[in-house]
C-alpha cells in the first residue's frame, strides 16, 4: 500500500524538492503551505504520479493549523511521515540590535509552529502505532555563528524537540529523524535579508552550495530505511563547508 506523507513549507525549497522526491518513490502527499498559487502549481505536476492534497495555513497560527488539520478525512489521517520543514530566518546581525518582530517570527515559525503541526498529528500515528517525523533542522541548531543568535536558537530548540519526541515516541513504535543542512541555495537567505537579493546571493558566491534537491535525497533515504532502522540524525554540507563558521570560497 502507498505510504501518505505531509509536507509543511512545501511550496519552495527543501519542501518543493522534497515533495517531488517522495512523488517519484510514490508516496502520497499532503502539501502545507502559505502559498496556494504555488501549491496548485505542484499538485498539478506531480498529480501525475502519486495523490496530491494542499492545505493551505500559517504554521504560526496555532487556531488555523489545527483547524485546517482536522478538515482531512480519516483517510488522510493516517500519515506515515510528517516532514517538519517550515521555517526561515530573519535578519542576521547582532543581538543587541535584533528586530523583536524577527525574533517572534522565527520562534512562533520554527519552534512553535513545528510544535503546533505536531501536536495535532503525533495522536494520528500513536493511534496507529506507527510513523516517521522528519525535523528540518539546520547546522545552526548545533553551533552558533556570530550575528545568528535568534535563529540559532530556534533551531536549537528544533534539535532539542526531535531528541525529546525521539524519547517520548519510543514507546509507539515512532521514528523520529532530525535532518541538520548546512548551506543550501533556496529562498533561505533572500527571507533572511527581506529582499535583498545581491546580499542573498553574496551568501552562496565563491563555492558550490547544497541544492534544495541534494537535501530532498537525504530526506527520502531516511524515510526508505527498513522498519526495523531510523536515522536519528544527519548532518550535511557542501564540500566547501566544514562547520557553521568554516566556508572555502575560490577568491
Ligand atoms: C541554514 C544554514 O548556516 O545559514 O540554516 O544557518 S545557516
């Protein structure tokens, strides 16, 4: 039988590409996002291959993820795999002179919203049994870089939710897969600097950074392990990188 997975973030980047891994192993989905347009785009291409719903919310919006949530049927009910994936950072510069509305949109974005998905979906899968979580995460939930304070933080706490869900779903058979990427090209840095696409650019200039297809590949190795495996955690960079701080750049 198919497997049915939901894709938050789903309408670009690393949830895009994601959703198009998963299309191509002929899993279901469920694709999440803000954007209809987009998501109309990506159901109408991939409807071809597997059975495609959009639900469209903010992930930020505590009443409207659950409300959205409880229109699937019972069919869709049964998720095998919830990807984790909405999230983005905004603005990078020091603390002290950090925006409080940045702030509240990375917290409410990547920790309560990942939360908020969460917990309306974890019942579904105890209820059965059985599922697989994938949290997007990012190198910088493990080390924090100057000026990342904030988003740093929020994806610590990302870090700190897979561990925790790790622990507590152990009991129901749960996997729970925390996915940590390095630097990769998508709409990333252009939400980070509200825009600014020469400053977004200047970020993956100089070396070959991860594509949102590269991680997709990695997503969808984790969610084809045998029942009896799970990848906890994985890390990934582009060759050129060797940490949050060390980037080879040809001059
Ligand atoms: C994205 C990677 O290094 O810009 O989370 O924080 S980084």
């Amino acid at each position: 039988m198919s497997k049915l997975a939901l894709i938050t973030g789903a309408s670009s980047g690393i949830g895009k590409a994601t959703a198009e891994a998963f299309a191509d192993l002929g899993i279901n989905l469920i694709l999440c996002g803000r954007r209809l347009d987009r998501l109309y785009e990506i159901q109408e291409s991939l409807s071809e291959k597997v059975k495609v719903n959009i639900l469209t919310f903010d992930v930020r919006k505590k009443e409207d993820v659950e409300k959205a949530l409880h229109t699937l049927p019972e069919e869709l009910r049964a998720i095998d795999i919830l990807v984790n994936n909405a999230g983005n950072a905004h603005g990078l510069g020091p603390i002290q002179d950090g925006s409080t509305d940045d702030w509240d949109a990375m917290i409410d974005g990547n920790v309560k919203g990942l939360l908020y998905v969460s917990k309306t979906i974890m019942p579904w899968m105890i209820a059965r049994q059985k599922g697989h979580i994938v949290n997007i995460s990012s190198i910088a939930g493990k080390s924090t870089y100057p000026n990342g304070n904030v988003y740093c933080a929020s994806k610590a706490a990302v870090e700190a939710i897979s561990e925790g869900m790790r622990l507590d779903l152990n009991p129901h058979g749960i996997k729970v897969t925390n996915v940590a990427p390095g630097a990769v090209e998508t709409e990333f840095s252009l939400v980070r600097f509200k825009g600014d696409d020469k400053r977004a650019e200047a970020v993956y200039k100089g070396f070959v950074p991860l594509t949102a297809q590269d991680v997709a590949e990695i997503i969808a190795f984790t969610v084809t392990r045998p029942p009896h495996v799970v990848i906890a955690d994985m890390t990934l960079f582009p060759v050129a990188q060797a940490s949050a701080t060390v980037l080879r750049r040809n001059s």
